[in-house]
C-alpha cells in the first residue's frame, strides 16, 4: 500500500510508483552503500536512511510530488528511484534518479526519468526542471545530456558541496 497519494505511471518496462514499506530496505540499502550513493547523499547509518525514506514520504504530502519507486514489471522489484525532489535550499525543483544494484545499463534510469519529467510537464504544469549532479558523477551527466539537459551552472549546495545544475528542455521543446 504506498505511503503517498503519488500516481501510478507506467512505461513499457516500468511502473513508477508511490514508496511503500516494502521499499524500505532496497532504498535504505542503497544509501548506506557509500560508494554507490556518492553522488545522491549516502547516510552514514542505518537510522539515517531509514530517515530519509520517511523525509520523501513526507516530501510527497508537502509537495504533492516526490521521488517515485521504480518497479521493474518483469520481478517486482524495486529497481532504484525518479521523480521531482525540491526540499528546502534547493536552487529548483529537480528531476533526480537512481538505479539500484544488478539494474545498472539497461536503460532504467532513462526510462524512469522521462516518464517522471512527462508527468510533471503535463499533470503538473512544470515549465523547467533542471538536475543537480556532483562534477564527479559522469554517468548522470551523460544521462542528463541524453535527456536533452545542458549544463548551465555550478552552484554550492550546502547538501553536497559544489554541484551543477543541469537545465531540461521544456514542455513545448519535446512536444
């Protein structure tokens, strides 16, 4: 049952949807792998993660948009994490994604993410969404340009330090 009143979307491989207890663990696995959530935030401890995945809980009722669970249709698994993430200090609201382990290059994150930015382009009425990526994390940059983003600048996020902004095109140029 999810946590959230977040739709539930769909592509041909994926169905985004609200956080459900049962994500938990896979989305709390992932941040406590420091490595792996390097360039998202990796919680230094189990009750930090496990924070965070009530803050985005929370960030969906505040909001009325938030990171989606990305399930793979074919295991049910939790596959990683999109959706608009705009907590307090943020310069804009941002189009985010992860994948978690063993989905890695198949195109998930991709997927996820354009459905996500879709959604919030014609439900939500959004004009602009940009991406903060850490100069470090290559693969999202070259995610984002596969997107349509550009780099516009690097600002101070008091979350992570230095980071880029990376602008997606709007509504009317992916029409």
């Amino acid at each position: 049952m999810s946590l959230t009143q977040a739709p539930r979307l769909e592509t041909d491989r994926l169905i985004l949807r609200g956080p459900e207890k049962r994500d938990a663990e896979a989305v709390m696995g992932f941040l406590l792998d420091h490595d792996r959530a390097a360039g998202f935030g990796s919680s230094p401890n189990r009750g930090d993660a496990w924070r965070w995945f009530n803050l985005n809980v929370g960030h969906w009722h505040w909001h009325g948009y938030g990171y989606f669970t990305i399930e793979d249709k074919a295991t049910g698994g939790a596959a990683g994490i999109s959706g608009i993430w705009f907590p307090e200090s943020w310069p804009e609201p941002e189009l985010g994604w992860v994948v978690f382990d063993g989905y890695e290059g198949k195109g998930i994150a991709f997927e996820a993410a354009q459905r996500a930015r879709q959604w919030a382009y014609d439900d939500l009425g959004f004009t602009t969404l940009t991406s903060n990526i850490v100069p470090s994390n290559t693969r999202s940059k070259a995610l984002a340009t596969r997107l349509g983003a550009t780099y516009e600048r690097t600002y101070h996020n008091e979350n992570m330090g230095e980071d880029e902004l990376w602008r997606h095109p709007g509504p009317e140029a992916l029409a």
